[in-house]
C-alpha cells in the first residue's frame, strides 16, 4: 500500500520511532493519523500494534488493570496500557483529548524519560517499558467534535513530537 501525503511527515515519524519518542498526531477525521501509524510500524518489521481508542467512559482500571475474581480467588490483571508496556508493543492512544483527566494522569510517567508505570490500584509496582515498546496517540482538533477537549499542557508535554496532519 502507498500512503500518500507529505514526505517530511513520515520522516519525522520515523525519527520517533527509532528513538523512543512519544508522538502525538492531531487532524480531521480520516486525515489517516492511524493509517500513517501502521505505515510506519510495517516499514520498521513491526505488527504489534495495540490501538485503544479512548472515550470518557474509559477508566485507569481498563488501561492499567484490575482485580477480577477467577476459580474463587482474586487476582491481578493487567490492562491493555500494562500489556503493551511489559511486552514492547506499538501503543495507539486513538481519540486521546476524549479521555478523562484521570486517565491521562495515570499515562503521564510512560511519556516521560523513566518510561514505567505504578500499579497503584495493585501493589504499587512499577513496571519500567520493554525497550521495544513505541507510544502515539492521535486527537482531533477541539472544535467541532462532541466529547473532546483541550489537552492539559502537562500532559501535551510529555510528547517530543507534536504534528499537525492535513
């Protein structure tokens, strides 16, 4: 498949991805944020991606994990975001700035330099990102779409890469 568009785009995205760097793309609906995604992951060998598109009926618990009662006892398991981070997975943060403030609290410290995350709701580990793990995220612009919102700037941050895609 040939993705069309600008070339500087895919570069830039590239350059993120060999170096670990957290981006963040924002456009229109179908300006092909998540298709310019599995581009660039199959032309670095890489088909693990797990895209989670966030709504503001997604919870910590769904993303880091949870406590469920399985064979009469209760166990630890772990969330998507959690998943993705012990096995070095390609993470899509589809719809983002839909996501409640909470949830992007609890993603803050896997956009920083330690790349980890604190098991809070469990026992408080902190599970350091595979080497291989590679984070995106794609939003929408604010105005004109139902359920999204401005980003807190702590959170906007926390990415090396911020592009515009028209």
């Amino acid at each position: 498949m040939k993705i069309y568009g600008n070339e500087d785009v895919k570069k830039v995205l590239n350059i993120a991805f060999s170096h670990s760097i957290p981006a963040l793309l924002v456009g229109q609906t179908g300006s092909g944020k998540n298709t310019i995604l599995r581009h660039i992951a199959k032309g670095n060998n890489r088909s693990d991606i797990i895209r989670l598109s966030l709504t503001g009926e997604t919870t910590v618990d769904d993303l880091i994990g949870h406590y469920q009662i399985k064979n009469q006892s209760t166990v630890w398991q772990d969330g998507s975001v959690t998943h993705a981070v012990r096995g070095g997975h390609i993470l899509v943060l589809d719809e983002v700035n839909a996501a409640q403030p909470e949830v992007l609290f609890a993603l803050q410290s896997l956009l920083d330099d330690d790349r980890s995350l604190t098991l809070t709701s469990h026992d408080n580990s902190v599970v350091k990102a595979h080497p291989n793990l590679r984070v995106f995220a794609t939003m929408n612009p604010t105005s004109g779409y139902s359920g999204t919102k401005s980003m807190n700037k702590a959170f906007l941050s926390r990415f090396g890469l911020v592009l515009n895609i028209d």
